[in-house]
C-alpha cells in the first residue's frame, strides 16, 4: 500500500474522531453550570357526590347516596350534587393561588358533546402561603340531562351508545416563590356513564408536582473551550487531508501517464527495436527539427542511415522521453507525449532539463 494512501487513512480516521469530539462537546450539558429545585409543588383533586332519590317501594322516604353507597338508578335520581376539592402544597417559602370554575359537558359515544353550564362559572381566587385548597361544586338536575340526550337521539338518530355526564374542574395555579413562578393547569375529571339504566361514577385524579429550578455557575472547565479545540482539529485534519489527497491524485495521476507511455513506446519502438540505441547525452537545445510523428522519425533514420537515439529524464518532476536521429550539427528530435496523444503544432522541444 502507498505510503500516502496509509497516511490519508489515518486522517480519515482522525476526522472521524474529531468530529465525535465536536458533537460530543456541543451536546454535553455544560460542565461550568448546575440546576437545583428552589420550590417544589404538588397539587390533588378529590371528587364527591350526593345523589338525590325520590321515593320508591324500597325506600319510602327516599334516599341521598354518596360514593359506594348504592347503585345510581337514572330514572330514581332527581338531582346530583357534584364536587371537588383541589388542593395544591408548595415549599419552602411560597405562596399558591389557586382559581377557576368547572364544566360540564354531555357526550355520546364519541360522536357528540356538548357544555351544559351556559358560561364558565369563576370560583373567587384562593391564596395562601405554603398550600391553598380552592372547592367547587354545583348541583345537576338529572332529569334534564336524560331529556338532553332524548332530544340529541330525537334530532340526529344517533343510537344511545356510551353516554357520559362528566364534571370537570378547570383549575389556574400559580405558585410563587424564591424570586421565581410558575403557572400551570391541572387536568382532573369526574365522569357518570349511564350503563343499562344506571350512573356509573369514575374519577381521572390527574395530579400535578414539578419544581421551580434556577441553573448557578460551577467550577469546572467550560464546555465552549471544548468545542473550539475540537473544531480546530477537525478543520487542521480536514486540511491535511486535502493536501495528502491532493498528493495522492498527483501521484496516480503520475502512474498513469506512465503506464500510457510505456505502452506507446512498446508499440514505437518494438518492430525497431535492432534501430534503437540507448544514450546518456540528452539532444542539444539547438539546430532541432521537432519530429511530431513517430513514423517521421523512422523515415529520417533510414533515409540517413542512421541509429535512432533514445533519452530519457529520470527526475520525480521530468519524465520526458526522448528519441532523436544526429545527421552532423542537425538534430531530428521526437518527444514522447506524456499524455499519449500528438504534439502536433506546437512549439519546438526544449530538450534542456527542466
């Protein structure tokens, strides 16, 4: 293997790694920097209900049942309370407010919904240092929602599949605290699903905790001194390889032409190979008659009677091939093409070393 085809691996490889290097120090988190919580937070919701049932055979005087108390018989429910509690702590040293409202919306299988409360109703702000607890609550007449979905069925055909009264809290916190803030929404629902006559009640308690966080220098070096050394190697072996490839182009570059010629001087010279002889003295730069053809050549030789002289530059930097016929002070000179094509038309050779 050539010495410059090794050396132009080597700084492939190197650019390989200096390129991981530069990636690496530009998505490394950076060193001269730490994070640390300055308030933490965590918020919960707890759900209620008191369903309200008329008078019936098993209960003369009616009943009110609370979660787990009994089955929800849609057709024995006047009115439902709905509540929750939401309750949000934060520490050390912060204040919490908390404000909001609910809403509730009717759904059908995934087809429809639909908010039943005709505008948001705002619950007055809460505020408290360390934890603050905001209650909502409104009360939902049952038979109106069953006479809503009879209405939907009556307007759309839509088949009574999957539907859902849900209570949903629309709850705004914002916590305060070591010169920092933070606002954010909690999501929590209570949902009834009527299923084969009855309410079902499931709750989604969608809790909400985090940390306020400030980022502080560090000792340690910085990562951005990281990012310039390895953007520097990169670039240096990026250079490197340009010029070895360079080189090694040349070098090919080179070997071809000399292969071309070599093959040109077997078919030149091997049916006048007894006609040739080898000579150490270049031709003269002076009394040259440029031959462009090799068969010109040829003739000259054998209308003189002549040898046909060969030389040749063994320099990195001249190769050049000279074949040429001395009658007297004239020289009769032919230069072998480096590129293997004719040098018809152009100037005379200058047969000096270059």
């Amino acid at each position: 293997m050539r010495l410059t085809t090794v050396v132009l691996v080597a700084l492939v490889l190197g650019a390989i790694v200096a390129g991981y290097a530069l990636v690496s120090a530009e998505t490394a988190a950076p060193p001269g920097s730490s994070t640390h919580d300055v308030v933490s937070y965590q918020g919960s919701a707890a759900f209620n209900y008191e369903a309200t049932i008329r008078p019936n055979a098993l209960q003369p005087n009616g009943s009110v049942l609370g979660p787990g108390e009994g089955p929800l018989f849609a057709t024995e429910m006047t009115n439902v309370n709905l509540s929750v509690s939401y309750t949000m702590q934060a520490a050390p040293s912060a204040t919490v407010e908390l404000s909001g409202g609910f809403d509730l919306i009717a759904s059908g299988g995934g087809v429809w919904n639909y908010t039943l409360n005709d505008s948001f109703p705002h619950v007055r702000p809460v505020s408290e240092e360390g934890s603050a607890t905001l209650n909502e609550s409104t009360e939902v007449n049952v038979a109106k929602v069953l006479a809503f979905f009879v209405q939907v069925q009556n307007q759309t055909n839509y088949e009574p599949v999957n539907e859902t009264l849900q209570f949903v809290p629309v709850v705004f916190a914002t916590i305060v605290g070591g010169g920092l803030s933070t606002e954010i929404v909690p999501k929590s629902v209570l949902t009834f699903s009527l299923e084969s006559g009855q309410w079902v009640p499931t709750s989604n308690v969608g809790a909400s905790s985090g940390a306020l966080t400030t980022t502080s220098p560090s000792s340690g070096p910085n990562n951005g001194e990281d990012v310039e050394i390895a953007l520097g190697a990169l670039l240096l072996v990026l250079a490197a390889i340009g010029v070895v490839g360079y080189l090694e182009f040349r070098a090919v570059q080179r070997s071809r032409r000399e292969i071309d010629v070599a093959r040109q001087l077997r078919q030149f010279t091997t049916p006048y190979k007894d006609a040739i002889a080898d000579t150490a003295t270049p031709p003269r730069n002076e009394n040259v008659v440029s031959m462009y053809d090799w068969e010109d050549l040829v003739h000259v030789a054998d209308m003189l009677g002549k040898p046909i002289l060969q030389f040749r530059y063994h320099r990195p930097d001249d190769t050049r091939h000279f074949f040429y016929v001395l009658d007297g002070s004239v020289q009769y000179v032919y230069l072998v093409p480096v590129d293997g094509r004719s040098e018809e038309g152009k100037a005379p050779y200058d047969t000096r070393p270059t």
